[in-house]
C-alpha cells in the first residue's frame, strides 16, 4: 500500500524532507502509541473502524498532518481527531459552498506542501491538524468501507499499511508479546453465506474461531503486527463455489421508503469460472496500440512483433500522440493480410514529437467511440513523457470505462507517469510493465498481448426472482464482460412492499457466455438479513450511484433526486463529485451538540482538509537482481573479448544482404519501416547479444497473416540457407512449398525460443495454420528441418 499516518513539519530542514529529501515525513518523534482496529468483511466488502493514538516524544511542538491513501474502491465516510479539549471533524459540503470556505480556510498552503512529496502519489485523504505541543497525544478516528480485490487463488484480500502499527522491538530489548498486545488491539469478524473456510495472515495471530454452527461467521485478532515493517495481507478463503455471491443490507429506519438508504440494497458480486476455450474469429476482441512519438525509434521493433502477433478476425489500431494524436485509420479494422501489411509499411510514417503529451484527448476519442459488436477493447499504452497536470482527468477517463477496456501501461525507466500507468492498469485490470530496453520492449508487449487474448466472459446479465410487490433497480449494473481471473461488483436497490412478509428469500441468476458455450448460475439471498447500522453496502451503492449521476445528463426530475442523494451522501461522509471536505476544529463541549455541518459554534475554526490527487514520483527498480545479473554476464563476455554466437554470421549476412540486389519481396519489406537496429539505450539486455536479432526480425516480417510462411529468397537468405538447398531438401513434391517454408521457420524459430520468448504467439499461429493444412507430413518435415538446419526440435512443437 501507499504510505500512510502521521507527517510531521521539520522547520530546522526548511524545504527538504527529514530523511534528506523529505519536507513532510512519517516522523519517528510522533510515535504511534496504540491502535485498535475492528474490521468486519462479509463476502468482497470491508467495514473498518480504527482508533489511532499518536503521541510527540520531543521537548519540541510539531506540525502534524493525517493522511491515508484511497482508491476508487474506498470510501473514507468518518474521520476526526481529538488533542486535549479540541476535535477537528471532517466534514462534506456541497462543491461550491466547499470552494468558498477553502477560501477562507487558512493553512492552505500546508496541503500544496504534499504535492511536492516524491514518495506520495495518487489519491490521499489528507487533514491538517495543527501544532501538537511536547508529550501530548492525538487520538485519530477514521472510518472507511472498501470493495476487496479478487486474488488468483479466490481469496479475498484485506490490507492495512505498516504504518498504522505500533513499532516493534526486538525481542529482549523493549517489548514482550504482553506489551504488544496492549498497543495493538486488531480483531477481525468474518461473514459469508457460503461459508469461511481458511484464512492466510503474513502475521502472528489467534486461531480462527467460528461463530455460528454452519460456519458461516468466523473471528481472528493479531497478536503482533508483521515483521520487518511489511503491510499486514488477510487473504479469506470461502467455502464451496463463489461465482455468485451476494451480501443483502436492511435499510435505515430513519430514512424515507423508496430513497435509497431507506431501501434494501444488496452487493451481488460476480467472479465467473472461464474455462480456457479457443474463441472463435468474431470474439477475439479489438486491440489499440497507443504509442508516444517520443518512443519512435525505440518501439518499432515493438510494434511489428506486437501487429505479427494478432490473431485472425480481431480489430486492431494504432494511435501515435504527442502535442496532437494521430491514428492509422478512422476505427478499428479487421486483422487480415492486407490490413497487417498496410499497417507494418505505415509504422515508418510515426513522426518523432518532443512536445506535449495529449494522452488525455487520445483516451476521450477512443472511449467515445463505441465498443464494436460488443468486443473486449483493451490498449497497449507505450509513454515516456510526464502528462503534468491531467493525471486525475486521465484517471476519471479511465475508471468511468474500466468495466469494458483493459489498458496495459508500458512506461520505460526514465519515465515521470509510472504511477499514472500503474493506477491505469490497476483500475482496469490490465497489467504495468516497467521498460528498461528495447528487447524488454517488445517481449513485455507481447507477453501482455498473450495475456490480452486469453478467453473472458462476456454476455454478462442478471435477472432476478423476488416475492411479488419487490422490485429491484440497478444502481451500479453488470459489466458487459469480465475478464480472466477478475471479479466485479453490482449493487442493487430492492423497492417495494411484499404482498406476503412470510417469504424472507430472493434468487439472482447470472448468465454469460465464453465463447460458444453459455453458462447461468442461480443464487438464493435472504431478504431479512441481519441489521447493521454502519450500513457499508449502502455507503459503496451510494458512491457509486453519485458517480453514475455525474456521468450522466440528467433531467429536471432526475436532477430532484440528485440532490436529494447528494444531502443523503453528505450525512453519510460519501464524497462525490458534487462534494468536497473540510475540516471543524471545534471544543470537545461544542462537539457532541453540533447536528448540522451548516451550524458553527463560535470556537469552531475551518482546518484544511481534502481529498488530493498528489503527483510525486518513487523510482521503482523492476527485476533489479536479474537485470543486474544479465548486464555483468554481458560485460564478462566483452571483457573476455569472446563473441556472442552468430555475431560473425550477422556480420556475414548484413553484407551480403546489402551487397545483392533485393528480391520483390524484400523491396516490398524495404517499403516498410526502416528499422532500427542500433542499440543507443544505456542498458541493452544480453539476449540481443546471444541470437541473431536481425535474421530474427526479417523471419518476423515475412511472416503471413495466417501464421504461415512464404518459400522465398528472402526467408532462406534469413535462415542461413539459399533457396536451392531448401528447395532441393523438400521431404517429397508431395509437400506444399508454403507448408514445407513454414515448418523450416518454425524449427528455426523454436531454437531461439529460450533467447526470444515473444516468439511463441508466431510459433503458435505457425502450428494452427499447420493443423489446418490436409495431407501434410508434419514429422516427416520436421525431420528434413532439423537435418537441413542442424538443431533437433521434437515433434511436439505442433502441439503448442
């Protein structure tokens, strides 16, 4: 998780962070003293309720500030602080009635002060607290709900930052298991109606105990917080099939039937089992690479893999942006053999651009234009440059599409907008790849794109059974589709009187489709649940209901009920986009008579207090040991004055290559890109250094649309081999030339699959476009490949 806790002003490093590049800091002077931390989960949703004592240990006041990082699946509804007699409250208001007392709010400044933070990035709830004098404690409340992500294994994940722990001793110096366990005070409850099967805590901890016969409520607590200051990770296993689950919430009595907190509303979440199936032409998706024209030499490598790499029947794009965006065509076309060499003769066309970065205006034309045919849209975003001040934008961009494209961020190492990429593909389930040389280019993209053609659900729908006089309205709908190894959420407000109070039960079935096959489950949830009046379920629907209105172009009689939601979100500490907080410093006496955030007593002060989008930048350091290995087997080899293997026949055939007259088909390559093959990076990875990269990229280049090859010079030029010895070792005349061309690349390939692994989606269009040939002798082509290339690849390559 993101850093978290108290931050402390250092006046005597004036400008820089305690820690030597540190303005704010998470100061060891104001110690966390004692937590207590009671968290309730039932099913995918938390409820948290926390107290946290801090308490400044200096001879010296310091300036203190809250903060807590959030996310789109977190709602921070409660939160305030007592030092001495004095309480400071967050509190929600209307947006421009917020604007107006930030105004007059003084202390500003002391929130500007974050966004110069390098290690702070992303959303954070922040609250300025003031001074605290020498020996006092500050006692801090905070209150959130928080959708849990979906891990591989079904498991459902809680999280809680290691900051928010009471420190650690060794044992033997200052504290004993019975001092731990009266700083930190953390229980657990756990609920589902399938049941808690196991639980895994990265902590010491009690043994679970369940709480009800069926096993359908269970408690744990922490003994210690984990060690070497690592964030505390619950991982809830339930029992029996969770495609469907669904956590059914009372309405609160004190609101008005038919709004929404005075209805029911359940959370149905939707986790379907997508077995792994071939999908058909018209269900591979549409893909969209985006790339950033200052990346134009670096990347065309990249893209030529990445346009190689697509299977038959998807849609496909490329995007190039910089000061402007450009694309190769109006809208996505099908991936045919004259659509690819289209594409693969324009990537040449990518003018270098070092201005600006309209990524922002890029991502608005894509999501305005409409899915095709119901496909999965998922983009491979290629960035170097920072986009400044439209990160949050970028980010409401993305999470208001989240539920039917993927996007797959690709930063290279140098680049400011990591974060943003991270955040990019989190909320989308995509995946961030951190690029550290051009190889690494291209074998990530097509790892990712591997990953991006794996079968998903689509055809989501739910359709409900409920006892006469219900009915159900959807606040946060079913996704279009979900894909592989990821879950979503629905809420649903359930409205109405039922004509017979005696049936307590309602059923919710999802159906979806993957690929040819349909599936449909069946669920039945009680429509009595057990009252809980912190109402977490509600507070999630509530958000997301207050998002969907913003989106939307509402009505007069629309906007009514807006309003009405936003006063009903203001007493439940929802932010929205209608919202924004600030801060009462108020006398504790005062405190408990307030009713209206409107009402102020006259020892009530404004403090600032705000949800931040913070840009600050952490250099991240991906596969450090391995890349760092790579790099000194590399300089051992050039130290030892050794050639890498095939460097004199890349030498030998460069020459050559250049010394002939081209064959029509090589001119027709010559009209494609000129590549560049000149390594200027400062790392280049020891795989470039191993494998003969150019013979390799012309073999990529010849390949066909339908995975096969062409029996030409120019391939037998590429493999080492004139077009007579390869003519003249054909198994019999019996073997087309195209299938006899495409087994030979494909052994050849195999060899460098080790070196080369984004070679394996070419290898596996090669295979299917063999199976699909009548009459070929697959082993006994095979076997003339390897003696004509002298390798061994076995026959089970055609099983790929």
């Amino acid at each position: 998780m993101r850093k978290s806790g108290i931050l402390t002003k250092c006046c005597m490093y004036r400008g820089l962070f305690q820690r030597g590049i540190r303005f704010f800091s998470s100061c060891p002077e104001v110690k966390l003293e004692v937590v207590t931390v009671n968290v309730t989960i039932q099913d995918f949703i938390a409820d948290v309720v926390s107290e946290l004592f801090f308490r400044n240990t200096q001879q010296v006041s310091k300036e203190t500030m809250f903060i807590f990082p959030v996310d789109s699946h977190t709602v921070v509804h409660t939160f305030y602080a007592t030092v001495g007699d004095t309480r400071i409250e967050a509190m929600l208001w209307e947006k421009e009635e917020a604007q107006q007392l930030c105004n007059a709010t003084s202390g500003m400044e002391n929130l500007r002060y974050l966004q110069d933070q390098w290690d702070l990035w992303g959303p954070f709830f922040a609250c300025f607290l003031g001074t605290l004098p020498p020996n006092r404690e500050v006692a801090i409340s905070l209150c959130y709900v928080q959708e849990l992500p979906l891990q591989p294994d079904g498991a459902a994940q809680f999280c809680w930052p290691c900051e928010l722990f009471p420190p650690v001793y060794p044992i033997g110096l200052l504290s004993s298991k019975e001092e731990s366990s009266e700083k930190l005070h953390f229980s657990i409850c756990l609920k589902s109606a399938h049941g808690v099967s196991h639980i895994n805590i990265n902590s010491s901890h009690t043994p679970l105990q369940y709480t009800a016969p069926d096993q359908t409520s269970a408690e744990v607590s922490l003994k210690l917080p984990p060690w070497l200051q690592t964030d505390l990770k619950l991982l809830v296993y339930y029992r029996g099939s969770h495609t469907l689950s669904a956590v059914a919430e009372r309405s609160d009595p004190k609101a008005p039937p038919g709004s929404l907190l005075g209805d029911p509303v359940v959370m149905v979440t939707l986790t379907p089992s997508i077995p792994k199936v071939a999908p058909s032409p018209g269900q591979l998706g549409e893909f969209l690479f985006l790339m950033d024209r200052s990346l134009f030499r670096d990347a065309q490598n990249t893209l030529l893999f990445l346009l190689k790499s697509l299977p038959l029947g998807c849609y496909f794009n490329i995007y190039s942006f910089g000061a402007t965006f450009k694309a190769f065509y109006p809208q996505s076309v099908e991936y045919t053999q004259e659509s690819m060499d289209n594409a693969v003769g324009r990537i040449s066309s990518i003018c270098p651009d070092l201005g600006g970065c309209d990524l922002l205006g890029l991502l608005r034309s894509i999501y305005s234009t409409p899915l095709l045919h119901g496909r999965a849209r998922q983009l491979f975003i290629f960035i170097q440059r920072k986009i400044s001040s439209e990160e949050e934008a970028v980010m409401a961009e993305v999470y208001r599409y989240r539920d039917h494209d993927r996007c797959f961020c690709f930063p290279t190492g140098r680049c400011d907008s990591f974060n943003l990429s991270q955040a990019m593909a989190l909320e989308t389930k995509g995946e961030c790849v951190c690029i550290h040389s051009k190889m690494d280019m291209a074998s990530e993209a097509v790892k990712c794109l591997q990953r991006a053609m794996q079968p998903l659900a689509s055809g989501i729908s739910l359709h409900w059974d409920l006892p006469p006089g219900l009915e159900v309205s959807m606040i946060r709908k079913a996704p279009e589709m979900i894909f592989q190894g990821h879950k979503s959420s629905s809420y649903a407000q359930i409205h109405g009187q039922a004509q017979d109070p005696a049936v307590g039960e309602g059923a919710v079935t999802l159906q979806y489709h993957v690929g040819s096959q349909s599936f449909s489950y069946t669920l039945r949830f009680s429509l009595s649940p057990s009252s809980n009046n912190r109402l977490p379920v509600h507070r999630m629907a509530m958000m997301h209901l207050l998002w969907k209105l913003a989106w939307e172009r509402t009505s007069r009689a629309e906007k009514d009920v807006q309003h009405s939601e936003v006063k009903s979100s203001i007493s439940l500490g929802i932010p929205s986009p209608f919202t924004a907080s600030v801060a009462v410093s108020m006398k504790q006496r005062d405190a408990w008579q307030h009713e209206s955030a409107m009402f102020f007593f006259p020892s009530c002060n404004l403090v600032p207090c705000q949800l931040l989008w913070l840009r600050g930048f952490r250099p991240v350091w991906f596969k450090s040991t391995k890349f760092w290995m790579v790099q000194k087997c590399q300089f051992c080899l050039e130290m030892l004055g050794r050639k890498a293997p095939d460097t004199e026949a890349l030498t030998q055939f460069s020459a050559s290559y250049s010394e002939r007259e081209p064959s029509p088909e090589e001119q027709v390559m010559e009209d494609a890109p000129a590549f560049n093959s000149s390594w200027d990076w400062t790392i280049s990875p020891l795989s470039t250094r191993l494998c003969d990269f150019s013979r390799l990229r012309v073999v990529v280049a010849l390949q066909k649309a339908n995975g096969s090859w062409a029996l030409t010079t120019a391939l037998a030029s590429a493999l080492g081999l004139s077009k007579a010895d390869v003519e003249g070792q054909r198994p019999s005349e019996d073997v087309q030339p195209t299938a006899w061309a495409t087994v030979l690349a494909l052994a050849w390939l195999h060899q460098y699959k080790w070196k080369v692994s984004w070679s394996e989606l070419l290898q596996a269009k090669a295979c299917r476009w063999l199976r699909d040939q009548a009459e070929v002798q697959l082993d006994e082509c095979l076997e003339a490949a390897n003696s004509l290339l002298g390798c061994f690849v076995d026959p089970s390559i055609f099983r790929i």
